[in-house]
C-alpha cells in the first residue's frame, strides 16, 4: 500500500470502530442477558471479544476488503433464545453451551467455504431472507425492552408485566438515543446514525444524573460495570476449555441444529454486506473466502470467550464512506477497539445501558424488510408476502431456529410455485413442419407434407419432476389424443425424476393403446430414464418409449414410419435403376439412353468420402443405393450437417451447374452405390442427342426451386 493511503485508511476503521463499539456491546449484552445480571459484565466483554477476534480474522484473512466484521444483531436475537433455554436446563453450564454453539457455527461456516456455497445465497429466495432478516430485527428490538425500561433482570414480558418498575431516566435515556439515531438520517446525513444515537443518549443520562447522582453511581444497574480486562479473560481460557471439552457426543448432536441454522443466519447476513460492498467499491466479493475467514474469526472468538457476528452492514457503510477501502481500513477496526478496552475500561463499564437499548432498536427496526410490505399491492405477490410473514411468526412464536426450518421449507415451496409457472414445453409442432437432414423426394415430401400431423415433435425444458410433471401431463393431452408418434426434445432438460418419469410413462401407455409410438431424444442419462420408466410404468408395458441419440435420427424414423404407411408405391430397397432417378423420370428414351451410354456406377464402403469441399465440381452424382450425408468441415474437427441424399436423389447439382468448387463433403453414410456423370460424359451424351441439354438444365433448375422451397418453409416453421 503507499504511505499516503496509510493514514486515511486508519483513519476510516477508527470512524467505524466507534460505530462498532456500542454495537458489539450491546449485541454481547443482549446474547447474556438471560442468564441473568451476574453475566452482565460477561456479556460486554464478550461482544468486545467478539469484535476483536472475529474483526481481526476476517479482516486479515476474508475476500472483501472494506468489511467490518463484529457481534450481529440477527445473531444476539438467536443467542438470547439459546440462552434461555439453556439457562431454564442447566443453568452452571449455559455460558459454555453457548460458546460451544458458537464454535460449531464458525465450524459450520468453515464447511460452507469448503464446500464453495459463497454463491448460494443468490439462489435463497427473496421473501424468505425478507421474512428471516425481518424476524431477527424485530427479536433484537423486542429484546431492548429491558435495558429500555432500566431493569437489571427479566425479560421483555417480565419488564412489560411491571411498568411500576420503570426508570424514567432509562426510558427517556433510550427515547433520545432512538430518536437522534432516527433524525440523523435526515438532518445529518454524514454522521452515522449509531454514532449520533450514542452521543446524545450519552449526553441525556449525564443531564439526567447531574440530578440524580445515583444513576451514574459505581454499581448503578443502567450502566454496563466493570468488564473484565485482557488478563481475565486469558486467565479463564483453561476453564473454558475445559468445559467445551468436558461435553458428551449427544450434548453436541443436541446443539449441531442450533449451530447450524446460526451459521446460516451469519452467512446470509455477511454475505448481504459483500453485496453492499461491492455495489460501493465496484470490486466483486471472494464469497467462499469470506465464508472460511468468517468460520475461523467465529470459532477463534469462541474459544475466547467472544460472542459470534458477521459482516455488518452498519460499520461496513461508515468505513467506505470514510474512505476505508483496503484491508488496513478493516483491521484498524478491532486493533481501535483493543485499545479502548485497554486504555479506557472505564468508558466501557459508564457506558448507560439504555444507550445501548436505544442504539440496538433502532438496529433492529432498520433491519426489517419494511418494503416486503409493497408485495401486498399486487395479487401475483401475495404469496410472497405470506411467506414473509409466515417466516417472521414462525421466528416471533419459537425462535429464529424454527425460522430457518420454516423458511427452508417455503423456499422449497417458492422453487416448486416459480417452476411450474414456466411451461415445460418450449416449441412444439409437427413433422409436416419439422424434418430430418434427409432430403427427402417430391412424392414422399408430398407425403409428409399431407401426413406430418400424425407426428408431433416437442421440445421440452428446464427440470421435470414432481412440481411440472401436472402441468406436462396437460400440456401433452393435445398430442396424446389425436397423433400416433410423438417425438420429445429432452436436450434442454437438466433432470427428470421419478414423478415426470411416471407420466412419461403414462403418455407410452397411452399412445401404445392407440397403437402409437413415443420417441425421446437427446436425454442425458437415457438408460437410467428407461430404468425409472420401467420401474414406474402401468402394467403391462405394450410398447416401451424408443431413445435416440439425436433429434434428427428420431425425426427420420418418424418420416419412415408414416411413409410406410401412405406412400403406395415405394420402390423396392435394391438398387435403383437409371430410368426410375427422380431427376430423370419421365425422359425420352432416346434422351435416357444417351445418358446411359455415359454414366458410370461407382461404389462407395460406409464413411468413405465421395467429394471433398474445394475440389472441382466436375460431376452429377445420382444415388443409384444406399445414402451420402453433406456435411462443411468446421473448427476443432466438427462437422455442420447440411443433409442426407437417399436413392433416387441426387447430389453435386450446384458445382455441376456453376462450374464452380465444391462447397461441402460427400460421405456414404452405407455401402453406397452411384451414378456419376462428368462434365466431358454429359458434353459427348449432348452431341449425341442435343435436346438433353436443355432438359437436364430445366430439370435440374427445378430440383434446386424445390429445395429452396422445402428449406424455406422449415425455417418458417423453425421461427414460429
């Protein structure tokens, strides 16, 4: 870094280290409070543990430089939760419980890094981190209660239950904090709002203590006390060890759903502050790194004795607007409140905690997603906002880890509303419409053209299971009542799982009862979609589903099954006399045996090619048996298909015409048999009879009108 960039930077973490102060404080009071006022203090120190250890590893080691990282509020909501029922089971060993529930969060987080799922959190629906987020804000504000009516126990019920025992000090205390935190947001928009709350809430209490002493008095229960030092909490790291190691496998299984629904619960919430760092400093976040770092600072904190956190967007937002943008901005941060802690324990232990109640309200109400509310205005989002609220009343009734079950849950059921909205049929159409690469002859494209509607060809998308397999069921109901062959597209489909599996299976039976075929092509795993369709299928299978590798193939064995049954006179499958060539039925006799004084019969073995792309056209080829596949040599050694010549056709009619080189490859896709025709053959077959001429010129003008025309009307049918 240059030496000039130093001191703004610094600069930078200590303006968020003040934000973060009251902050971690607040959050490690809150996460203790359960337990009772003698774990006041502990709680304190905790979060200014958490804050060091958890800002300095994530600091040094995560992937968004610009990150401030310290006890959360979402996380001291799910704390205090634990701590209560811990404190109600066994209350010696709650403290260690709860730090045994953080370190296996961090663990958990170190997992999540491993397992690279930095970018799931795009992938979590939006009204379940509206609801999840919205619910935490609101049990961190509900949690205030009691720092705000100035009582050194109970929870919140207990202080609403007794307003008698209210200090008015305290209230009015929080009031001011919460209202100057609210206004700055207007009327001092470069303060941060947690900053402004905490000099004017601290500036109430000594007003109101200056009339009464008592409040600020050593021991005064509005104040945080005395918080252990360095030296104390090193001192009690055997002990907590300790206790960490002394619990049993089944007290840990108990405390791995807790621990894991906390880890996502930070995870989200770091993650969230990336995105808003990176829509700052326009960088992109290293969300895997992030994840490993913030699993190391939260089971290091543990271990310490510190609360766990996350990336705050709070103290994240006044380090870059304080100009913060490198990691020295982030590690100045708890390296500032280190120093506090050491230098000034004193400020620590005065500070009122109604302040911190104050403070940590107006958190919490602005962690609510407020604007899930609009989702009410429209009737498609209604059920958005309903899972927005479910989440947040499955949070308020049992706790934020029956949230996150809950909201798992609802995401499952977004996933399922979101893809059966799409429609599992991309295109569909017909084989009148869609062909084969197999150019086909006048009479059988007349055929087809007459005949296609008995094949309907789709093309499925996205996953089919259990969510669109009703809707792909409906919208196969057309095709399955009026054709015989129905031909499914399956290579935009990712997965197909036994619910699809089994209407496909239903769409065989039935087509089978009709005396129809179903055809699948491109499928991923063809011999385990058979599997599943055998397993699942009615019984008895009349006539199972038939696989090709490719659309194409399927495409062709539909045209030959409806040509076998509507083209009367098809020739028979040997060789092809001259006579019967498409090109050439119906010529003269004196024409067709000047002609065939110069053909010649050439053979061809099964990928052997006939003509290479760039030699001289100098020759007519007429397919006498078997086929020729014309493909333009691509990159990388791939082919572009261009079509498929069967007997009776003919190829090479464009370079024979032109005199031009050939602009594709000939290759027998069999043992091919051909007619070929040289340039010098067809001039002395001219001299001999001169109307040939002619006659081949118009003949074959009319071959290429014809498939301009056929290749005209695929595209059009291809487009719509």
């Amino acid at each position: 870094m240059r030496r000039e960039r130093i001191l703004p930077e610094v600069g930078a973490g200590l303006a968020a280290a003040l934000m973060a102060l009251p902050t971690a404080l607040g959050n490690g009071l809150l996460a203790f409070a359960p337990l009772g006022p003698a774990h006041a203090a502990a709680g304190a120190a905790a979060g200014l543990v958490g804050a060091v250890v958890l800002g300095a590893a994530a600091a040094l080691l995560g992937g968004t430089p610009g990150l401030v990282s310290v006890p959360s509020g979402p996380a001291a909501a799910m704390l205090t939760a634990l701590a209560a029922q811990f404190a109600a089971a066994d209350p010696p060993r709650a403290p260690v419980l709860l730090l045994a529930t953080a370190l296996l969060a961090g663990a958990a987080q170190l997992g999540f890094g491993a397992l690279r799922l930095g970018a799931m959190v795009k992938f979590i629906p939006y009204p379940v981190v509206a609801g999840f987020l919205s619910a935490a804000g609101l049990l961190l504000a509900w949690g205030q209660i009691p720092f705000v009516a100035g009582l050194a126990d109970g929870g919140p019920l207990q202080a609403l239950g007794r307003p008698g025992s209210w200090r008015a000090a305290a209230v009015l205390t929080a009031a001011v904090t919460f209202a100057a935190a609210a206004l700055a947001h207007r009327l001092l928009p470069r303060v941060p709002p947690v900053l402004a709350g905490l000099c004017a809430g601290t500036l109430a209490f000594l007003g109101f203590s200056a009339f009464d002493p008592g409040l600020a008095a050593a021991g005064s229960p509005l104040r945080v006390g005395p918080v252990p030092g360095a030296r104390a909490v090193l001192a009690a790291f055997p002990g907590r060890l300790a206790g960490l190691v002394a619990l049993s496998p089944a007290e840990l299984l108990a405390l791995a759903g807790p621990a894991a629904a906390l880890a996502a619960l930070l995870s989200v919430d770091t993650l969230k502050s990336c995105v808003l760092v990176d829509s700052v400093t326009g960088h992109r976040h290293a969300g895997n790194r992030e994840l490993l770092a913030q699993g190391i600072g939260n089971a290091l904190s543990a271990l310490a004795g510190g609360a766990p956190g996350s990336g705050v967007s709070g103290a994240t937002l006044v380090n870059l607007g304080a100009g913060g943008r490198a990691r020295l901005s982030s590690t100045a941060v708890p390296a500032s409140l280190l120093a506090v802690a050491a230098a000034a324990p004193g400020l620590v232990a005065g500070t009122p905690r109604a302040v911190l109640g104050g403070v940590l309200v107006h958190v919490g109400l602005r962690t609510v997603d407020w604007g899930a509310l609009r989702l009410a205005r429209r009737p498609e989002a209604r059920l958005d906002l309903a899972v927005v609220a479910a989440v947040v009343a499955a949070a308020l009734a049992s706790g934020l880890v029956v949230a996150a079950a809950a909201g798992v849950g609802l995401a499952v059921v977004l996933f399922v509303r979101d893809h059966a909205r799409r429609s599992p049929v991309r295109s569909r159409g017909t084989v009148a419409g869609i062909r084969s690469s197999h150019r086909r002859l006048p009479p059988e494209d007349a055929v087809l053209t007459a005949r296609g509607a008995e094949a309907a060809v789709l093309t499925l998308q996205g996953d089919l299971f259990f969510g669109t397999a009703d809707r792909l069921l409906t919208e196969l109901e057309p095709e399955l009542r009026t054709c015989r062959l129905v031909l499914l597209g399956l290579s935009r489909v990712a997965d197909v799982d036994l619910t699809a599996a089994r209407i496909l299976a239903q769409a065989e039976s039935r087509l089978a009862a009709r005396g129809g075929t179903l055809l699948l092509a491109e499928a991923r795993a063809p011999e385990a979609l058979a599997g599943a369709m055998e397993d699942v299928a009615p019984r008895p299978r009349r006539s199972p589903a038939r696989f090709f590798a490719s659309r194409d193939e399927a495409l062709e064995w539909c045209e030959e099954r409806i040509l076998e049954a509507h083209l009367e006179a098809r020739p028979a499958h040997g060789p092809r006399p001259l006579a019967e060539m498409d090109l050439l039925a119906g010529l003269s006799p004196e024409l067709l045996a000047a002609l065939e004084r110069q053909v010649e019969v050439v053979a061809a073995a099964d990928g052997e090619r006939v003509f290479r792309a760039g030699e001289p056209g100098d020759a007519l080829y007429l397919v006498r048996v078997g086929r020729l596949r014309l493909v333009v040599p691509a990159e990388a050694g791939r082919e572009l298909m261009l079509g498929v010549f069967g007997r009776g056709d003919v190829v090479g009619e464009l370079a024979f015409v032109d005199g031009r080189r050939r602009s594709a490859d000939a290759v027998a896709c069999a043992p091919t048999e051909l007619y070929r025709l040289t340039r010098p053959a067809f001039e002395a077959a001219a001299r001999e009879a001169p109307a040939l001429r002619a006659e081949l010129a118009a003949r074959l003008a009319r071959v290429l009108t014809y498939r301009l025309r056929v290749t005209t009307s695929q595209l059009k049918a291809a487009e719509e």
